[in-house]
C-alpha cells in the first residue's frame, strides 16, 4: 500500500495525481488541459481522458464555468469530453422520449376523465330532472 499526500507533491511535476481532487483551481485544470493536449500516445490519451473525466466530475461546477467562459482551453475540453457528451445527449433524447410518452397518455387519461365527468353531470341532470317529474305526481323520493 501507498499513501500519496498530494498536497506536498509539485504540481506542475504529477498534474495527473494532484488534479484527482475535489478542490482543484482553475489555473490546475488548465495545466491538465493543456498537458492532455500535449499528448500523442494513444493509451496516454485514453489515460489521460480517465483523469480528466474523474477531476470533471469532482469539479463539475468548475468544468461548466470554463466551457461557459469559453477560455482557450474550452475546446480541448470538449474534445476530450466529446465521447460522454454524446452518451448524454443519447440518454436526454430518451428520457425526452419517455416524458413525451408519460405527457401523451396523461392527456388521454385527462380526455378520459373529463368524458366521465360530462357523462356523469348528464346523468345527475337527468335524475334530477326524473325526481322533479316524481314530485310533479305526487311520489317523494
């Protein structure tokens, strides 16, 4: 087992261990930002994405502001965020579709409901009316 205190390593020097944090600045995203760019190798890349994702999710209200600023390293951002933007817009035009269903079928229970309603106020008119006509022959009801 190692214990790591990330606090006491340089920044600049392990950017991958030290960003895996739930307080990381905005200048510490960028300097992961722009150490992800560097990259070439594709294995460090796919590397690299799994800590960008991890820090993105500790730090998501930072992440949103610096897309939200549009800074320089908003792009690159996006570019290594691309694959779960996708899964999300994936998952929100289901979700959409799901609701769209659930909104569909309530307004047919609503229509439903309110035949019911002019059926019965029909109905209730008509036995209001018949106990008149009884009363009118002299029978109470």
């Amino acid at each position: 087992m190692q214990i790591l205190v990330t606090k006491e390593l340089d920044k600049e020097l392990h950017i991958w261990v030290t960003s895996l944090t739930w307080s990381l600045s905005t200048e510490q995203a960028q300097k992961l930002l722009g150490s992800c760019s560097k990259l070439n190798d594709e294995t460090d890349m796919k590397n690299a994405d799994s800590v960008v994702n991890v820090a993105s999710q500790a730090n998501i209200e930072l992440f949103k502001r610096m897309i939200q600023e549009g800074d320089q390293m908003c792009e690159e951002l996006k570019e290594l965020l691309a694959p779960e933007i996708v899964e999300f817009k994936i998952r929100l035009a289901e979700q959409n579709a799901q609701l769209a269903d659930k909104d569909a079928k309530l307004a047919d229970n609503a229509a439903k409901l309110a035949d019911k309603d002019a059926k019965l106020a029909n109905k209730e008119a008509e036995i209001t009316k018949l106990k008149k006509r009884l009363k009118e022959v002299g029978i109470e009801v």
